[in-house]
C-alpha cells in the first residue's frame, strides 16, 4: 500500500528541519519576539522562559538577563527575580534601574542590610538612579541608622524641593534625632500639603513647648511622646533613647522608652524596673507601670500601681481612665463606672473621657438611657469631626431600640468614613432589625470586604453566612 505524507508529518519534519538549519542567534531573536508577545498578553511565566531562552542564545545581550529578572519580579517572585538580576550584574550588564530592582528583590525578601549595601554600589555605578536614594533613607531607617536615612532625605529634597512627604518625613527624623532642628521641616510640609497641616499642628504645639526648657533631655522626651501618637514608635524609641542618653537618671524617659519597646513587641520590663529605681514618686512611671502589669495579666497589681498614679495626680483624668480600664479587666463593673464617670468629671472638656465613658456604657449595655446615650450625644458636640463619635451614638440608640435615630448616627459615621467596617456592620445590624434584608446585606457585605481578617469582618460574616445563606 503506498504511503503518503499526512499534514501532521509535513509539520513535523518542517520542525526538525528549522533546529537544523536555523542559525542559534537567528533562533534566539524569535525567542525574544515571542518574549515580547508573551509579556504585553500578561503570560509572565511563558515570557519568562522566552527571554532566558533568548538571552542564552544572544551572548552579545547580557541585558536580557535583567530582562528575565523585570518579568520574575513583576510576578513577585523574588528569589527567581534576584537570580537572574545577580546573572546580569556577572555579564557586567546590570542597569541602573536594574541595580535598585536588585536591592528591591532582596529587601522584599527580608534581607534589608542586603539590599542597602546593593543600593550604596548601586551610587557607585554611572549615571545611577536617583531613586535609589528613596531606598536607602528606608532601609537606613529600618536598620536604625537614622543619622543615615537624614542624610539621604536631605539629598532628595535638594533635587525636589516640593516633595511635602519628604519634609514631613525629614522632620519626623530630626524630631527624634534632633528636635530643634525638626520644625522647619514639619512647616514646609503643612505648607505644600494641607492635608498635613493638623498633624504637623499638633506636633510643633508639643515641640515648641518643649522647646521652651534649656532642658535637652525633655525636649527628647517630648519628641518621642509626640511621635508615639502617631504610632511612629520606632523614632519615639530613638527619642527616649537619647534622652536617656543625655540624662541617664530620668525616669519617665525610661518609663517610656519600655513603653515604646512594648508598643515594637518587646518586653520593655527592664526599662520599667530602671523607671521605679530612679523615681517611684512618678505618677508617670507608676501609670506606665500598670500599663505593662495590664499587659502581663496581671489586672489587681496594675490597679495598685493605677491607684499611686492617682494619688500622685488626684486630678488627672487619664489615671480615673486607666482604673476604669484595670477594673473592667477585673470584672468589677460597678468600680469601672465610678472611674470613668469621675474622669468626665474631671475633664469635661476632654473628648477621651467623653468616649470612654460611652464606650465602657456601650459595650456592657451599662445605664445605656441616663449615661451611656448621653455621653455619645456630648462625644459629638466635642468631636463633631471623629466619625467614632457617631458610631458609638449609633450604638447606643441601637440599644435602646431607637432604630431610627440608630439608623441617622451610623449613616452619618458611613458617610464620613466610607471604607470603616464598624459603622458599615452596625449599619447592617440596624437594617436587619427593621427587616430591611437588601440594605442589611449590603452594609454585611462592605463590612466583611473592609476588614476581610478582623473581628468586623468576621462579625459580618458570620451573620451573611446565618441570614443570607
């Protein structure tokens, strides 16, 4: 029977015929054609393969192997992304942008002094990438080489003039560095960037009343608080450290230096019991003492040191507040309220004690219609722009079964916080009430997507799972 050629054999002989015939070079430009294709239709893993094909085939392009790296780390896979940026930096054939990918790749791997010393050679190259110097003040700051990340803000700055996030950024590290140096900085930034200014206003009120004292040490120790507000409790451990460094007796800079190393994760319980050796008379240190026997479970013996803390400063709300917080934490309701009623008491200007007291009604269903709805609608007067004053009188109305003022509060703590989860579940739990299911959902559903892994989230999604199977 004669045989004949099928289309399947034409195919197949047409390939063995093109790897014998066609050049490796010519082969290794249709790799990077294909590359190319690969890559514009988002198929990383196959442009990936093309340009290491490509690049092994075309010696005389080295720069294909950054290439290769580009397409690893647009994918986030780092180690492969570092393998072949460390390829093209052998072949001499790294470029500046590639240089600060490099260090990009190692840092997300959690190598930071690895990545700075790559961007530090990485200024050393011809005509570097002036970004790198963004990289650095980052990984100087989280190496803790803050004199470092100063450095490299200040040269930044020098190219861009207008960047406020700079200057914010600069300040932030003067303040802990070196606090009379640090309110230029915090000024320019307000000035190119309004939505910085309250911040910024806060901290020169704290800075300039430090810096009315002759005392270094304080002006240190003011900073650091001044920075723990803003949760930047890393400078605020930079803070109290040269604090202590200036004045190695001061208590309250110890005191809060534990704090801070708490706040980081750490114990912090040395720094304390340095704190009560040098000043056990602080009401200071005796207040960041209970905090830190709170966080070692040990409520009674946080409410002794709470107690001193008071009798030291009888008329300081914030110790009232923290005996209310240490007797809840004891089961003692009937103590709490009387704290917390007697911190209004003593700061009824103050919008903290305000919400404590509402929160502390709130969340135990404690004289919801004589205090606790009260203290929200006064939370409001006090801070009309927190919409967490309006969450908490959306709370309480939804306790009392006020639905429909519930409803006027929480719509208000929505709208002006879109992306919260609290306002959005209690929202849903109002709508559920009134047996409006679509609504309900909803906000169920906002709420869940905003804090997909926090108590919220699961909160509402436990109630779609039940309600809305």
């Amino acid at each position: 029977m004669k045989k004949t050629f099928e289309p399947t054999h034409v195919l197949i002989l047409i390939a063995l015929l093109t790897l014998i015939l066609v050049p490796r070079p010519l082969a290794g430009y249709l790799d990077l054609k294909s590359a190319d294709r690969f890559e514009a239709a988002g198929e990383q893993a196959a442009a990936a393969s093309a340009y290491t094909s490509a690049a092994q085939r075309i010696p005389w392009m080295p720069s294909l192997w950054e290439k290769v790296g580009d397409v690893y780390l647009n994918s986030n896979d780092y180690s492969k992304a570092e393998k072949f940026f460390r390829l093209a930096l052998q072949h001499h054939a790294l470029s500046p942008n590639g240089w600060r990918a490099l260090g990009e790749v190692i840092y997300s791997q959690g190598d930071v002094p690895g990545a700075v010393a790559v961007w530090e050679e990485a200024l050393k190259q011809k005509d570097p990438d002036p970004y790198v110097h963004l990289d650095l003040a980052d990984g100087y700051e989280k190496m803790e080489n803050y004199a470092g990340a100063v450095q490299e803000w200040k040269i930044i700055l020098q190219a861009s003039t207008d960047y406020a996030w700079g200057h914010y950024r600069l300040g932030l590290l003067l303040m802990a560095t070196a606090p009379d140096q640090a309110l230029p900085e915090l000024m320019q930034a307000a000035q190119l960037d309004p939505d910085i200014e309250p911040t910024v206003h806060g901290l020169r009120t704290a800075l300039n009343t430090a810096l009315l004292s002759d005392d270094e040490a304080a002006h240190f120790l003011a900073a650091g608080w001044a920075l723990g507000t803003l949760g930047e409790w890393n400078l605020a451990a930079e803070a109290f450290h040269n604090a202590i460094t200036t004045r190695a007796d001061y208590a309250e800079a110890w005191a809060w230096l534990g704090e801070a190393e708490q706040q980081l994760g750490q114990d912090g319980g040395h720094e304390i019991e340095q704190a009560l050796t040098f000043s056990p008379e602080s009401a200071m240190v005796q207040g960041l003492y209970g905090l830190y026997l709170q966080r070692q479970g040990k409520p009674d013996a946080a409410l002794a040191a709470f107690h001193k803390a008071a009798d030291l400063e009888p008329e300081n709300p914030g110790w009232q507040l923290a005996l209310g917080s240490a007797s809840e934490q004891t089961g003692n309701l009937i103590a709490a309220y009387g704290y917390y009623f007697h911190a209004v008491e003593l700061g009824p200007k103050d919008a903290s004690t305000w919400r404590a007291l509402a929160t502390f009604c709130v969340n135990n269903n404690v004289d919801m219609e004589e205090t606790g709805l009260p203290a929200a609608q006064k939370l409001i007067d006090i801070a009309p722009g927190d919409w967490k004053s309006y969450d908490l009188a959306g709370q309480a109305a939804f306790l009392l079964e006020d639905y429909i003022d519930a409803e006027i509060y929480l719509k208000k703590a929505v709208q002006m916080s879109p992306t919260q989860a609290a306002p959005a579940l209690h929202l849903g739990l109002v709508y559920m009430q009134t047996g409006d299911r679509d609504k309900a959902y909803s906000y169920l559903t906002l709420a869940r997507t905003f804090d997909p892994d926090g108590p919220y989230g699961w909160q509402a999604g436990r109630l779609l799972e039940q309600y809305f199977p």
